[in-house]
C-alpha cells in the first residue's frame, strides 16, 4: 500500500458528510453494564425461568386480536392517525397475559421485540412488582443483542457510566437519558430500521408501592402509593413516546382500573390505540377451540371414548366462561390434577344442572362458582383456605414449600391430605425441590375471589381472614415447644428453625390474644440458639431479624410512657433477653439507654432506630462457645432486677418537663433518633434522681467502625444494685 501523504501542506480543506466510527467505543464500559445488570428485574422478562409455566395462547386461538397487534407494530405507521402506545385491556381472565406472553414470543422470534417487563404481583420477588427496575429492564434487553461497538449500546452504556445513580432517579429522567437521548444523538450513526420496534408491559394494575406489603399500613395509602407509582410509569412512557425521535412502540396490557383508563383517557387518549377485549374479538369460539384440543389430550391420556365430552358439555363450559380464558383453562388443570383420573366424574361436577345461570349472577359468578367447586374438592375446604392466606403471606418472604409444611403442619402429610385435589389453584412443588421452590398460585383472580365475601360467600371470606390467627397459633406453638408441630428429624428441625427466627413470626402477634402465650416461653432458649446457630452475621435489627429488635418489637402494645403497666409477656420476654445476654458476657443497655429506648412508641421507630438500638448489645471479648447451656427463663415472670429496673423508668418519666413531647420532637429534627441529643434534660433527671450510671448517646456515622464507648450497663448485679440504691 503507497505511503503517500495526499493531504501534505493542505490546509482549511472542508470535508462534509463525515461520519467517524470508534472501534473501540466498549472499551471501558464493562462496569457500565455490569451496573446496568445489577439493576433489573431478570424474573421480569417474557421468557424468563420464573414464567416458565405462564399462560399462552393456544396456537388456534385468539388469532383476530394477535393478527391486529402484530398489524399495529409492524404497520402502524402507514394508519391514518399513527400513535406508538397500544394498551391491551380487559376484565379479569380474559387472557390478556397469555395474549401478551404469546406476542412476545412471536416478536422475539422475528426481532421485533426490543423488551418485556411482564409484572405480578404474586411473584415472591419484589422486582417484579416495583416501577424501580422496568427502565433498566427495558434498557437492557434492547441493548443486550447489539454489537458491543453499537453507536446506540455505547451512548447508553456512557450514560450509565456518566451518573451511576441514574437508576434511583424518576422514571422520566431514567426514559430520557437511557433511551430518548442516546438514540437521537445517534440515529444517523447506524440503520435505524435494524432495530426492534415494540417494548412490552404487562400487568401494569399489578405494580406495587416499594413499602405496601409492610405489616400495619393503612390499607388506603397502600392503595393510594399504587396508584401513583402505575401513573409515574405511564406519564414516562408518554414523555418517551411523545418524542419525535424515540422509534419505539410500547403495548401496556392491565385490567380496567381506574387510575390507568383515567390516565389514558385524560392525558394519552391522542397517543394511544385501545384494544379492549370483549365479544368483538369473538372469545367464545377461541375458548372452544381450546378446550377442544385439550379434550383430545384428556382423552388420549385416559383413553376415553371419542364421544366424551358432548357438544352439549362443551357448549356449557364455553357458556360459564362468559369470555374469559382463565376459566376454561383452570377447568383443564381441574380434571388434569384430580386425586382419583376420573375426569369423566369432576366434570359432571362442574356442569351440574342445579347451577344457576351466569346471566343471573353476573359475569364473574362462573368463575366464582367454578373456584367454590375446587375448593370443596379439599377434605377440608375452609381449613386449606386459611392456609391459603398463610401461602400468600409466606411467599412474599421468598420462604420454600418445605417451610410453610413444617410452619403449619399438626400431622405428617396433612399439607398434601389438605392441598392434593387443588392442584389447579395454586402450584405444588415436587417433594424433591419443596425447600426451594414454594407455593404460588396460577392466577392473582383466585385471591381476588377470597379476598371478596360477595364473591366467594361468608364462610369462606371468614376462613381467608382466619389464616392470621391460624399463622399466629403456629408461631406459638412453635416459639413454646422450640420445635415445628409435625414430626422431623433432628437436622430438618434446626434447619426449619434457622429460618423460622428470621422470618418475621412477632408481626401479627399484637393484634391477638394469643400473644399472652409468650409470657410462658422459654426466651433465653431462643437467644441461645439464635447466638450458637444462627449467628450475629445473619441478624437484621430493622425486620425483625434479631433478639434486639424482638426486645424492642415485644413492647409495641405495651402502654405507652407507663413502663409500670408492661404487659405481662413483654416483662417476661425483656428481662430475660437481658439476663440471657448478661449470662453470656454480653454488654446490655442500662436503665439510661432503656429510657431513651422508652420516649418514643415502639411501633413509631424507624429501621435507623433498630440498627442504634442494637448497638447497645455488644459481646465482649470473652471466650463463647455452644457448650455454654441455653438459659431457663421459664423460671421467672419477670425477676426482680428487672421490676426495679421498671420503677425506675417510671420515675425518670414522672420528672419529665409537662412538654416533653414537643422538645424531643424539636431534638429528633436534629438527631433523627432517639440515642443522641437531648442530653441536658436526661442529665436533669439523673441528677435528680441520684442515678450515676452513664448516658453516651450513640452517633452513627456510615463509615464509623464497630468500636462503641463503654456505655454498657456492667455484667455484675451489684452494679445494678449500687444504680438502684442511688435513687
């Protein structure tokens, strides 16, 4: 190749249409997008392992409306008015994830699809139920396939680099510097028409509040904080959208729901192409078609006659479906999962002439009816519905199937005697894979079926209800007997119990009067086993993980500035948690600490609140090992340390100044909690009552060591004796 220079001694020489390619553009952004993986939802995607068994379109049905939204993606812009959102709607069970789920799939297969985020809000994962991870999903999946040197992947991957906490900004400013910006300042670099063309949301209605599943929320600002999250998702898909430049078409699939058909109406009604799912896309003729071909399979499996079923029974299933494929497909897993392969039988159950008309019970009144029907199946219907609470429960705590047996069980066996013919309601893991996999239930409708007693009827509504008191009565059975109900071996039982202590049991105590019960527990047991088992790396004072956060949650219905009138099992659990930890070498908090700890409700702290608390709990650096004997608790009510512990705390509060309340809150503004600041006062108090232990406030810092002041009450009685005396 000639090494001749044909610009030498050339200057001010014009070059137009220039376009300059860095081959090495990548270079440098790995960590950009190991950043941008970290902050997805990798559940959340049309094909991943955690939908490996969602609904899809049977391969002859629901053909008109596929066939219009394919038209819509690939041709829409030839329509008359063109828009770049379509929003799939319809009643509950009318098959709007199978039809979603089965148009993914097609657009995958062709390059159409440049990402998914499928929501629900019955997955055990929170990612797929939070708006936090659907940008960086999107995101990812479109980037995913492109050359690493790919104009658009490596504008994106800069932005992310740029500002590593673009993930925790608002979802219009994620939409604008990930996707709208990239692409318009790189559109001319490469062939736009290469690229996918439709993004795909599912089960918007089901996105959820990062904090709505928190016990003791009010139930209307759960509500409230919902709605707001599912209009922040729409009004960034509506900014993307509203750019002339951003390529992409996005379908948004949900149920009716108010905020979103307001949203769509009010404010994306000119963007926006509705497909509502109704007799205009002839949904009777597809569920016949499907319950057709699985007939044939039935058949075939239990070499039934051709005969079976008649027109007649197919017509009547068709008939109670009322346009929605849920029912006719939990139908199939009705007489596929029955105890006894007789479906001959279960569905002459399910087509009993008795039965009302569903024109004369309304258009769910089928599926209701069909769900009734199911659950009698069970030896025990209303007992299985109240451990359907408890799976519902226990599920969003990611627990195995194993778990909840061992949690809930009174006899071996019981859990498949109670949930074996309700295989078509909820998912039953393989004996193999229970302490891993769990429970989950095939369709969010079935819980909105129990959770509504004009639906599901009295009887069941209060056996949905009493699943917490069924949960309750559980944890205290266990909690006293230190051991699930039904038999085990000794590994399955320590195992079982290393995930019961950290698993939230106190929640629901307060609200019962069932919690009285802990008054006779073994509590230095539980600390001794939670120090020799489970480990201080593996406590999480903010939920409830640990014997710090039991002390403090163990008061919440206690009365509140009154530490005389402690509820009897409150005595009970604290002073043993403090004689526990003392017969350990542990420090503990004195008196001051304990009335610092007193001053603000227990149901009022924050999780900073927990994490300080906890500080006062340190072990010291003595020798522990698990040949130290669990203390016997049992032994007391409440011992007499404690008792004066107890009059003392009252009489630090009955010195308190008559307002008090305002100055802590004055000082919390400051301090945020309760472990600093405010010191004068409490010096006041101590003077006063001739109490000379020390008070030095915990200050938490991010980058502050382990190393505490020595704050700590002393391990000796005498101690506590010489604190007393001075008062």
């Amino acid at each position: 190749m000639s090494n001749t220079n044909y610009f030498q001694g050339a200057s001010n020489c014009p070059i137009q249409n220039l376009h300059l390619t860095n081959p090495g553009c990548s270079r440098g952004l790995d960590e950009a997008f190991k950043h941008l993986h970290k902050s997805i939802a990798e559940d959340s995607a049309h094909n991943s392992a955690d939908r490996h068994n969602a609904p899809k379109c049977h391969q002859d049905t629901r053909k008109a409306v596929q066939g219009e939204i394919h038209g819509w993606i690939k041709d829409g812009d030839d329509d008359a008015e063109p828009v770049k959102i379509l929003h799939l709607t319809g009643p509950a069970g009318t098959g709007k994830t199978a039809i979603a789920g089965s148009i993914a799939d097609t657009c995958d297969e062709k390059g159409l699809l440049a990402g998914s985020f499928f929501f629900a809000s019955f997955a055990a994962s929170e990612t797929r139920r939070s708006k936090r991870y659907l940008v960086a999903t999107l995101t990812y999946h479109l980037i995913f396939p492109l050359n690493d040197n790919h104009p658009l992947r490596c504008a994106i991957l800069l932005a992310v680099q740029k500002d590593p906490s673009i993930f925790k900004r608002r979802l219009k400013d994620q939409f604008k510097f990930l996707l709208v910006k990239p692409f318009s300042n790189t559109r001319h670099q490469f062939d736009t028409s290469t690229l996918p063309k439709v993004f795909i949301i599912d089960g918007l209605d089901e996105a959820e509040g990062a904090h709505s599943r928190q016990p003791g929320r009010d139930a209307h600002e759960v509500r409230l904080e919902k709605e707001a999250d599912q209009t922040e998702i729409l009004d960034a898909l509506l900014y993307a959208t509203n750019s002339s430049t951003f390529p992409f078409r996005i379908i948004v699939a949900s149920r009716p729901e108010r905020v979103i058909e307001t949203f769509f109406r009010d404010h994306a009604n000119h963007v926006t192409r509705k497909v509502f799912l109704d007799d205009k896309y002839d949904p009777d003729s597809d569920i016949s078609l499907f319950l057709k071909a699985k007939f044939v399979e039935i058949r075939r499996r239990y070499r039934l006659p051709a005969s079976w079923p008649s027109e007649p029974d197919i017509q009547g299933l068709v008939d109670n479906a009322s346009g929605q494929f849920i029912y006719a497909a939990t139908v199939i897993r009705f007489l596929q999962s029955g105890k006894l392969p007789n479906p001959k039988a279960l569905l002459g159950r399910l087509l009993d002439p008795g039965t009302a008309k569903p024109s004369e019970l309304g258009a769910l009144a089928p599926l209701d009816l069909l769900y009734t029907r199911i659950l009698e199946s069970s030896p025990d219907p209303l007992l299985a519905v109240q451990w359907f609470w408890v799976i519902n429960y226990v599920s969003e705590w990611g627990e195995g199937a194993l778990f909840v047996k061992q949690l809930l069980e009174d006899d071996d066996g019981q859990a498949e005697y109670l949930l074996e013919n309700l295989a078509s309601l909820v998912s039953i893991p393989p004996i193999e894979d229970q302490s891993q996999s769990g429970y989950h239930f095939y369709h969010k409708s079935f819980l909105d079926f129990l959770s509504d007693r004009s639906r599901c009827g009295e009887g069941i509504d209060c056996a949905f209800v009493a699943g917490e008191r069924l949960l309750v009565e559980r944890c205290v059975k266990i909690v006293l007997n230190k051991s699930p109900t039904a038999t085990t071996s000794e590994s399955q039982k320590r195992t079982f119990l290393k995930e019961f202590v950290l698993f939230p049991w106190l929640d629901f105590m307060f609200r019962s009067p069932l919690s009285e019960e802990l008054g006779r527990c073994d509590v230095g047991w539980w600390v001794h086993f939670m120090v020799t088992e489970v480990g201080e790396d593996s406590w999480d004072p903010s939920t409830g993980h640990s014997p710090t956060s039991w002390f403090l949650e163990i008061h919440q219905a206690c009365p509140f500035g009154a530490p005389r009138d402690c509820l009897p099992y409150c005595k009970h659990w604290r002073s043993g948690t403090l004689r526990a930890f003392r017969e350990w070498g542990w420090n503990v908090p004195n008196v001051v600490a304990l009335f610092r700890a007193a001053l603000r409700p227990a149901n009022d702290l924050s999780e900073s609140d927990y994490y300080s608390f906890a500080r006062y709990f340190r072990a010291r650096d003595v020798p522990r090992s698990s040949d130290i004997p669990a203390t016997h608790s049992t032994r007391y009510s409440a011992d007499e340390e404690y008792e004066i512990t107890l009059d003392l705390l009252s009489a630090m509060f009955s010195c308190l100044p008559a307002d008090w309340r305002d100055r802590l809150e004055r000082s919390m503004i400051r301090c945020s909690f309760p472990w600093c600041g405010w010191t004068d006062i409490i010096e006041e108090i101590k003077g006063g009552l001739g109490i000379e232990v020390p008070d030095v406030p915990i200050v938490r810092h991010q980058d502050e060591d382990d190393e505490c002041p020595n704050y700590y009450s002393s391990d000796s009685d005498s101690d506590n004796a010489s604190e007393i005396s001075n008062t």
